[in-house]
C-alpha cells in the first residue's frame, strides 16, 4: 500500500511538472513573440488590455501557486546535501518579499506610473525595476529553499522569463515617459 502511495505521488509530480513547465513555456514564446513582433502585446498592461494579457497574466498565477504545491509534493528531495543553502534560500526569499512590499507600498497601490509621473524614488532610486528583482529574488530563494532539481528549474524558467520582461517594458517605458526616462535610465541601473 506504501508503494503504491509514493507511486502515485512521484506520478502526480511528474504530471504536474509537465503542466507548469508547459505553461512556462506558452508564457516565453508570448514574451519572445512581443520582443520580436512590436505588433504583438501582452505587457505591461493597458486600460484596454487585450484578452491575451489576461490569459498571460492568469498562466503566470497559475505556475506560482502550482509550484507552491509541486514544492509540497517535492519537499527534501535532497537536491542539495547542504542545510545552508535551504537557509541562504530561505534568506532570499525572505528580503524578495520584503522587497517586493516595499516596493507595493511606495508605488501607492499603482500598477505603473501615471502618463506625467514616472516614479523614480524609493526603491526604484536603486534599481529601474525593483518588483522584478524582487521576484527573482522570491523564485530563487523559494527553488534553494525547496530543494528539488525539478523546482529549481522551473524557477530558473520563471526568473528567465521575468528578465525577458524588462526587454518588453523598457521600450514602453521610453515611449511613455520620453526624455524623463532615458535620463532616469541613464542614472540608475536596469538591475541591482
């Protein structure tokens, strides 16, 4: 009866990766696809956002609250013999979140900038895109901490396609704002 439990579970991850790193992939070729094609639009999103942004947008919820259960059905399965470096990805995903709220509460429950305002203080005086740090940072530290081969690499796909966005918004970001942002991007690093 035991085998047969673990059976199914070890089937049940193997499926449920297969469905997350299916939708990861949906979610970089719709990335690759607006990098390539200024015709195509998914990010960021608009008042009079396209039908694909929601599907994008509800794809990407969808792999972070699968992979918190994929990270359930995966837990201690010993990709890394070291406990410090569960606790280092503890510790990271710990300051994303912390980053990631800081940078909520500053941008003071908007989305993006308005069209005459571009925010270029709090957080984002250090970085030109601090909620993607901070999601990479999350990804990362929850795959350390997680300790699965199998989550690792689909956050590792996540982080990737987070980057990728930055090719998207800053084009946008340039058209938006003009001037203001070219000097903003010129002073402060896309990165940390």
């Amino acid at each position: 009866a035991k085998t047969k439990f673990i059976l199914r579970i070890v089937i049940m991850i193997k499926i449920l990766f297969g469905i997350l790193f299916g939708l990861e992939l949906i979610l970089l070729v719709l990335v690759l696809t607006q990098i390539f094609r200024r015709d195509f639009h998914i990010w960021p999103p608009h008042i009079e956002q396209p039908a694909i942004t929601h599907w994008a947008l509800g794809i990407f919820y969808i792999l972070i609250l699968g992979s918190i259960w994929f990270c359930v059905l995966e837990w201690n399965n010993s990709l890394f013999d070291q406990n410090w470096i569960r606790y280092f990805g503890g510790m990271l995903l710990s300051s994303g979140l912390v980053f990631y709220i800081w940078c909520r509460m500053y941008m003071s429950k908007r989305l993006f900038g308005t069209k005459d305002h571009l925010i270029t203080q709090g957080p984002y005086q250090y970085t030109r895109n601090p909620l993607y740090a901070a999601d990479s940072f999350i990804f990362i530290g929850f795959a350390l901490l997680g300790n699965s081969l199998l989550l690792f690499i689909l956050m590792a796909s996540l982080t990737l396609i987070v980057l990728l966005l930055l090719l998207v918004e800053e084009p946008w970001l340039l058209e938006q704002y003009g001037g203001k942002y070219q000097d903003y991007s010129e002073k402060t690093p896309r990165f940390l």
